[in-house]
C-alpha cells in the first residue's frame, strides 16, 4: 500500500486491512484561450451570461477543426467540458446560417434530454432543437421534421425511423452540416459494428440530397480514439486528447473483502471452495459509513437487483445507529419512472439525499456535481468506465475520494493487485468490426430498401461488400438492374442493432398473466429452462415451462431452499485459419470456428452449503454459432516436462480456460459475458491438448482478434491473477466460472499456471 500524505475525511476506513493499494492522483491547473475569432457573438454572450467566460484550450482546439470541416473526436476525462466542444462550432453554424441543420446522436435517451436542457437553457433564437425518439409523440414528429433545426436523437431512432423515412426528411438532410456523436465509447462489439453502419447509411443519403455533413465525435479517453472513431464513421478522424480543464485532487483506494473461513459441504468431498465477503455487503458499508460522516457519496453497483440490495441495506444500518437517517439514501437505475429518476437527482443535488446507489444509468449523461466520494462495487468492465465513474465525485473542481470494491472475479482479483494495470497507463481501445458478415449483409439490405445500391455506394461500405452484395443477390434478397442493387421484399428488413440473436423471451407470471420481464433469446435456456429458478425484483420464481416457439416462459412464485444450475455440452469445430504463430511445442491461432451449444441438464444445489441435491436432464434443442475464436496448442511431451501429468491435463487447461476469458476484458472492450471457451486433452482437429476462447456472437464481435493481438500480455496477466490468489485449489476469484457448464469441474490450479507458464515461455 503506498503511503498518502492527506487521508480524506470521506472515508474512515482507508486504512482497513482489506486496502491493497492507494493512488493518490494530483490536482491539475486548467489552461483557457480566448473565443476564436469565428464564434458567433450571440452564442459567446449566452456562454459569459452562464458563467463561462473563456473555453479550455481543448474544446478551442476541438472545435476549430469542425469549423474547418475535419472530422474530429475529443477523447477527454469526465467533467472536461466535451459538450462545449461542439455546441461551439454547431451553434456558430446555425446562427450564422438560418437554413443550416444539425443532429446529435447519443446511446442513452437521459443524454438526449440533458442536452437539450443546455442548448435550451442558451435562450437562442430559431435553433429549435428538438428531442426525437421513442417517446416522442406523434403530432411532435411532424412538427420537428418540418421546423427544428438540431434533432437530438439515438441510433434506434436513426435506423427505424428518420432513415427508412428519409424522403420526409429530405429538407433537413440536404442542410445537415453537422453529426454530433457523444459517447462514442459506448459504440463497442457488435452494437458498435451496426452503429458504424447506420452513419454510413445516413452519410450515403445526405449526399443524394446534396448534404455532406462534418462529424464531431466525443469519448471517453480510449486507447486509440482516432482509430475507433474513424471505423465509426468510414472515414479519417482526428483526435483531440489533451485534456485542458482544471482537476481536482483525487485519492483512488483498492479494496479486497476478506476471505471468509471455509463451509464445511457435509458431504464426503471436504470443505467448499472458500469464497470472499461480497463485494455488495463490503459497499453497504462503506456507504452506511460514510452518510454516518455526513459525506455525499455515489455507489455505482452493476445490477439493477444489486443497486437495490446497497440500498436496502445501508438504510437499515442506518435507522439502526440513527433512527431516520436512512431516508437519506436511495437507489437509482433504468426502469425508473422518468419522474422519479429527475426527483432523486433533484434531492442529491440539493443535499437532501446524502447517498445513492446507482446503476451504470448514471455513468453516462446527467451531470451531478458536488459529490464527495464514488464507491465503485466491482470493476465495471473497462477503464474507460472506470475513469467516467470515479470522475463523478469532485467534479467541481475539488478534492476526492474514490474506491473499487473487488467482486470474487478473476479480473477484479487481478486488478487489486497489480495497481499498474489501472494506473498510469492508457485506457483500453474500442473494439467494433463493421466487416463482419453477419452485420454487413443485413445492414446492406436495409441500405438498398432505402435506396438502390449503386457500385460507387459499395466502397462506402467497406472491402466485403461486393462480395455481401454478391452473396445476397444470389440468395434472392437483392435484384441487379443497371441503375444497382435493389431489395426484393415488400416489408423493410427486420435487422436487430444490439444483434441479441432472436426475439426475446416474454417471461409470465401463469396464474395473474402478468408480464414480469423479458430475457434475450441467447440467456434463455440457461436462466429460463423448465423448473429453473428465476428472481424478479427480489421475488423468486420457478419456471414451469419454457415455449420456444412463441418465446414465452410461464413461471410461479415460489421459495424453495435450493438454486439450479444449467449444464451444457460444447462442440467446436475448426473451419478455417486465418493467421497462427508457430512457436515449437506452443501454437497460437486465430481463425473460423462452428459451436455447437446444448443445455442438457440442470442441477438443484442447497441454499447455504451448496450440497447438490440432484441432476434433472433437459431436452432444449442444439445450438449453432460460426464465430471467431482464438485458441493456443501446447505439445503433451512439454506440459509433462512443465510437471502436468496427463490425469490433471482436462483440469489445468480447464482451468487456464476460464482464468483467460476473466482476463479477456482487461485487454479488449467486452464483458466475459461476451465471449465463450472450451478446453481439451486432445482435441480432434488440433490432435493435441488446446484451449479456445471464442466471440459469442455470428460471425464474431472483434474480441478474439484482439486477444489473438496482444496473446502475451493477455496471457500473462491471466497467469499472474492465478498465482496471486490466496485460495488453495481454486475459487471464483481465479479459476472458477459463474457460466461454467461443467459445474467447475475439473479444475486443476497448480496445472493451469504450469501451461500458462509453457505456453508464455514460447510466444514471442
């Protein structure tokens, strides 16, 4: 732990055992630049009416290569002032021109509403911005196409409503001078591949309009922005990164819950795994502890369920110790009432609330200030997040307190750790492959519905769309006329952006009829098969019957005294190589693959001691993928060498397998959730022992690639996080799966470090 020169107030308990490490970040001075000399005057007396009365040097710089017509993003910390770098260039226009327009694009509806707040509250004439989305009415729709002239809206919108009906909004698009993309951070994996294609529909249909609109991205800071903004958009961005707004002084804690002592399982197999105080308990504290000093703190929790948990529980442990103080905490997430959510913002600022634990919901958007301490429960997946969360506390301008609470996770384990990996070092690059198959070929469908594909069009699309067109017209979806490609059907095609990979599953109370959620398609059989257990808002619920046909899951209250665990069978089959490594006894690849899924039985284990009460078999129907995947080989002759014995070979590489998919996300944008595995002593096309880890998604989402890129610092830092851990022979802070399977079995520790260390020791 590294010695702190101030402990804050915030937090009394910085000193506990349970922190490994604290990084004291250091107050920064802000640099400011006069207006540039384009600025309209109207827009820069309403920034001195507000209190703004010089820009950051970055949002000048941002802004100016707007103004010139570069594409530009402005990669800057949390509460830098990105909105400033393009309201600038993009107000300037509209006011200098009355007929100009202008659309702003942001992945959260909140964002869209807190913008039109700030461009609103300018007070400036005939710039009519408008938010257009779901909720927007229909009488309104007409009136925005026809009279605003800056539409704040979201890709959903873009791709099911303006773009299909773009002759009504032709106007509009032929004086389109700028696309504001906020967030642009958040456009990752297989999302972010259709959203890239999305702007090059609306680029393509601007320009037969006569319209070629600038692009002004904002992000997060991210490892390599001009190079994600650029796949984005189809076309070269430049990035702004340095970052001129003052900062305040931030101490950032690593916090591990304890180890707690081992539950005997009552059978003949010995003590369970030992597992860690939960990290939601851990954070009820903190925060129980630190309202108790009067300090305004956030706690962003990842789960909806788990926000409400924190909640519950700092407020009883706060009546306890004072009767009443509880009612100054409350939980915020998505699902809310938009009323409620804009009440308990209202109180945090106001003080009346001095805690609130919160979803990722208000990661992004709504801007609080004055918050003394974020508690961060678990590593929320990216740094880029990280960063945007703990930037919520001291935004201001003053000092700060922010604490990661590790979850019984290998990445978290790891992170805790090894300092250096969320410290000092650049945050990870955004990772979307707009050439996947998958989701070129049905975004070029919907391009041709909107209008004929001509050749010239193709390029705009990327180097597989010749072949995509080729492929589609033979199928029939596409006709070849001289004047291009057109679509065949009558009806639009029906194409998914967050690619869930089917309808999802209605999820239905059978006795009331009551709807009580949904779950998508690709989670249904293992969280929605007959007779699995289902919790609702803190209820619990047993499935009856899963109809996939219809996509509905008929369910009753229950409570019994056990949990029930999927168990599946995995097939994999390679296709075809891409590119591989040969390194002597250790192959490293990357290529096509087919999976073949089944859940084929559930287990029933005791609440408490987790003692399995029985195995009850399913019958769901296969599944198949042809996906990307990554995989190393490693000759049985060098892991003997390496002290594996051929008995522990299923465990070890079992073992590395799951520890490597933990650690995925340390080096690409995803969520372990994302991205699957398998591991064997011999598998057939290889005929060696291998392990694979593959992209969950048709035709991959750009994460094995980017494990296939940076194999050995991947693979090191899975090695290490092994090693690290405390545990004997294994726990869900290294090798152990939440999604296992196999019921985590076999899993041999020792073994999985001697094949990381084998195959680290060959790579280059």
């Amino acid at each position: 732990m590294t010695s702190t020169a101030h402990r804050p107030a915030s937090l009394s308990q910085l000193s506990s055992p349970s922190v490994t490490h604290i990084e004291n970040v250091p107050a920064r001075a802000g640099t400011q630049v006069p207006w540039p000399a384009w600025a309209s005057p109207s827009f820069v007396a309403a920034c001195n009416a507000r209190g703004i009365s010089a820009p950051w040097a970055h949002q000048v710089a941002a802004a100016s290569l707007a103004f010139d017509g570069e594409h530009v993003v402005l990669a800057t910390g949390t509460g830098s002032g990105k909105s400033l770098g393009y309201q600038l260039p993009v107000l300037t226009r509209l006011l200098d021109d009355p007929r100009a327009t202008a659309i702003y694009i942001a992945p959260a509806k909140a964002l869209a509403a807190d913008q039109l707040r700030a461009v609103a509250g300018f007070g400036l004439p005939d710039v009519r911005p408008a938010t257009y989305d779901g909720d927007t009415a229909r009488e309104e729709r007409d009136w925005i196409r026809q009279h605003s002239r800056f539409v704040l809206t979201n890709p959903d919108m873009l791709h099911h409503g303006m773009l299909p009906g773009h002759e009504r909004w032709a106007t509009f698009l032929r004086r389109l001078s700028y696309v504001v993309i906020d967030e642009c951070h958040a456009y990752r994996g297989v999302f972010g591949s259709h959203v890239a294609h999305v702007l090059r529909r609306l680029r393509r249909l601007a320009a037969r309009y006569g319209g070629k609109p600038t692009f002004i991205l904002a992000s997060a800071t991210s490892g390599d922005p001009a190079d994600a903004a650029s796949r984005l958009v189809g076309a070269p961005v430049t990035a702004i990164t340095e970052d001129a707004s003052p900062r305040g002084a931030m101490t950032f804690a690593l916090w591990e819950p304890p180890l707690l002592p081992p539950v005997s399982s009552g059978s003949l197999d010995g003590d369970l795994p030992q597992v860690r105080r939960s990290a939601l308990r851990e954070t009820a504290d903190l925060l129980t502890d630190a309202v108790v000093s009067g300090v305004r703190t956030l706690a962003f929790i990842r789960s909806r369920r788990g926000a409400e948990v924190v909640a519950a529980v700092t407020r009883r442990q706060l009546d306890e110790a004072v009767p009443g103080l509880g009612d100054r905490v409350a939980a915020y997430r998505a699902g809310y009432l938009k009323e409620d959510r804009r009440e308990i913002e209202r109180q945090l600022l106001a003080g009346e609330l001095l805690g609130l634990a919160s979803t990722n919901a208000l990661e992004l958007g709504v801007d609080l200030v004055g918050l003394d301490a974020v508690l961060i429960c678990g590593y929320p997946g990216t740094r880029a997040s990280l960063w945007q969360q703990a930037g919520r506390a001291g935004r201001a301008g003053g000092s700060a307190t922010a604490v990661l609470v590790a979850r019984d996770d290998p990445l978290d384990t790891y992170l805790v750790h090894h300092p250096s990996a969320l410290f000092g070092r650049p945050v990870e690059a955004t990772v979307l492959d707009p050439t996947n198959p998958y989701v070129l070929g049905p975004q070029l469908c919907c391009a041709a519905s909107e209008a004929p594909l001509t050749t010239a069009d193709l390029a705009l699309f990327g180097s597989g769309a010749q072949a995509a067109v080729d492929g589609l017209t033979a199928v029939g979806a596409l006709r070849r006329r001289p004047s291009g490609w057109y679509w065949t059907h009558t009806g639009r095609p029906d194409v998914d952006l967050r690619g869930t990979g089917g309808a999802p599953v209605q999820v239905v109370e059978s006795s009331t009829g009551r709807l009580l959620g949904t779950v998508d398609a690709g989670s249904s059989h293992v969280m929605l098969h007959t007779g699995a257990v289902y919790l609702h808002q803190g209820v619990t619920f047993v499935v009856d019957d899963l109809d996939l046909d219809d996509a509905v899951a008929l369910v009753h209250q229950e409570e019994p005294d056990w949990s029930t665990h999927a168990r599946d069978v995995t097939d994999l089959s390679v296709v075809s190589v891409r590119s591989y490594v040969d390194a002597g006894p250790v192959g490293l690849f990357l290529g096509e693959v087919d999976v073949t899924n089944q859940v084929v039985s559930y287990q029933r284990r005791r609440i408490g001691s987790g003692e399995v009460i029985d195995t009850r078999p399913l019958d769901l129907p296969p599944r198949e993928l042809r996906t990307v995947a990554v995989w190393f080989t490693v000759s049985p002759r060098a892991l003997e060498a390496a002290g594996v014995a051929p008995p522990d070979f299923p465990g070890a590489l079992h073992a590395a397998e799951h520890a490597a998919i933990g650690l995925l996300p340390l080096m690409a944008t995803c969520d372990r959730w994302d991205i699957g595995g398998l591991s064997t002593a011999n598998h057939p096309d290889t005929e060696v022992p291998t392990v694979f880890v593959y992209d969950g998604h048709p035709g991959g989402a750009g994460f094995a690639e980017r494990a296939y890129e940076t194999a050995a610092a991947w693979l090191s830092a899975t090695r290490d996080a092994i090693a690290a851990c405390g545990c004997e022979a294994g726990c869900p802070s290294c090798v152990q799966s939440p999604k296992c399977g196999n019921g985590n079995n076999p899993l041999h520790k020792p073994g999985a470090v001697s094949v990381l260390d084998t195959v680290l020791a060959a790579l280059p």
